[in-house]
C-alpha cells in the first residue's frame, strides 16, 4: 500500500532514489550492524503475544520481521516507510521468511491517517528523526495508539558522542564543495541529539510516563564494507553521486585514510552513542 502527502518532501525524494537504492545494496552489512538496537526496541516496545505493534521508518524490514515472530502467529506488525525502494526489499523478506503476520504500508507517518487506537505499541529503530514537524507526527502516531499502549525507540546522541560517523565528513569537507552545513535542528539523523528536546516533543503531542536514556553499543563493520557504507549513505554518499571521477577517487583516498585509527584486524571498531526512548499512552 502506498500512500505520501506533500510533507516531508525532501525526504521522500532521497529515500525512493539514490539513497533507497544503495540502503537495499548494503541490506546486509547494515542489519547486521544496527542488529542489537533492533532487538533493543523490540524487547522494550513488546506488548505481548497477539499483541498489534507500529514500525516507523521500517526501512528493509528488519525490526517488523523480528517484532512479528515475537508476537506469534495472532499478533502483527505492520511497518511504514516513505521508500518504496525499501519496502520492496520488506515485502520480499517477509515471503520468503513466511511471515505473513508483518505487512507494510509506504506512506509518511506524520500525516497518514491511521486507524484510532489500532496499535497496543509502536518501535523504531533510528527513523523518527527525519520528521519536517516532530510535534505532529508523534501526535499523529499517538491516536493510532490505545490508551494502554506504549512508545520504544532508538535515536543517535551528537555528532560528538559519535566521531565515528562524522568521520567520513570531516575527511571529505576540504574536497567537496557541495556538502550542505549541518543544521542540528533539521531533519536527520542527528536531529534528536538534544534528549529534553525529544522528552519536549512527546510531552506536546500527548505521550506520558517518558523516559530518555542513553545506550551505547560496540559497532562493528569489516574494512571491506566500510567505504561502500561512508561514500554511498549519509552526506558524503549525497554529494558524491554529482562528482565526477577523479574527485571521487580522492574522496574514497582520503576517507579511507581517516578511518585508519578505527580499524585493526580488517575490522573497524567503535562506539554507537543513542538514546533509548520509551513513553506511554495514560
């Protein structure tokens, strides 16, 4: 099912193009690294067996998969992303899993119109932060929710807490031109860093009881991968599809050549600084 308004336009562009496309290329190496917060939010955000459950920004599916074999064979999970690039990849790992419990919807959850209190409980794993209007897509999402349901997700902390994933950046800023400054306060992936701004945000659209605590998880990524991961997702991933050969090549050089200090053994090691957030609906 597919259903996008006309919010979030710049995200619904990036994510059923280019970015969709190489975030399905690196399906695996991505699922595996992100695995422990996955499995985070589905033991925080389980309501039960049989119970119904949300994904937001499900992404290749990972998490929808893994909550609906939790819920077993009378419980659901339905997952919702704006890529339709993504949800082909969910649709075909949920076939060929049999999980016939998990369905998919492509649409934006801060303006799709959710059945009222359809869901005991709602996860993400990292996709809330890329909202153009946080305080309406959370309260969009509340009135899905039950009024004994419950919020889990995960979102990265600062860019600070996390060198490692601005490292790519740092390394390519003197080279590309075209990489856009970094506005804290703009959708993306380090737009909830700031955690009384989050506990704001749920506070206003109409959650309770919340809670935001720090995580932090040991990542792990082969050295083989890592340049596919830094030169095809993320800011540099963007300003590299308009660069022309050459550039490229100096680019891969000097990111490659940052990463040095990460990686031992051809694997690359380093922390994941996020929060864990959790709220209810009472």
């Amino acid at each position: 099912m597919s259903s996008t308004g006309g919010a979030n336009r710049d995200q619904v562009a990036l994510w059923n193009e280019a970015s969709g496309r190489s975030w399905v290329e690196l399906q695996g190496v991505l699922d595996q690294l992100l695995e422990p917060f996955g499995a985070l939010v589905v033991d925080e955000g389980f309501p039960g067996e049989g119970g119904r459950v949300l994904d937001i920004g499900c992404g290749a599916g990972s998490t929808t998969l893994a909550m609906a074999k939790r819920l077993g064979p009378t419980g659901r999970c339905v997952g919702v992303d704006i890529s339709g690039p993504l949800l082909t990849a969910a649709t075909a790992s949920a076939a060929a899993k049999q999980i016939s419990t998990a369905t998919f919807i492509q649409a934006d959850a801060q303006t799709y119109a959710f059945e009222p209190s359809s869901f005991d409980a709602v996860i993400s794993r990292f996709g809330v932060m890329f909202f153009d209007d946080s305080e309406a897509a959370f309260a969009n999402i509340r009135r899905a929710v039950t009024n004994s349901g419950k919020l889990a997700f995960v979102a990265w902390r600062s860019p600070a807490e996390n060198p490692f994933m601005t490292t790519a950046r740092r390394a390519a800023e003197p080279i590309l031109s075209n990489l856009p400054t970094p506005d804290p306060a703009a959708p993306g992936q380090f737009a909830f860093a700031d955690g009384d701004r989050v506990r704001q945000i749920l506070d206003r659209s109409g959650w309770n009881d919340i809670t935001v605590s720090p995580v932090d998880v040991q990542g792990v990524i082969a050295e083989k991968d890592l340049l596919a991961y830094v030169t095809k997702l993320g800011p540099v991933g963007v300003a590299l599809r308009e660069a022309d050969e050459g550039t490229r090549a100096r680019v891969t050089k000097v990111v490659h050549e940052a990463f040095g200090s990460y990686i031992q053994n051809g694997m690359a090691r380093f922390t994941m600084a996020c929060w864990l957030v959790k709220a209810a609906c009472r």
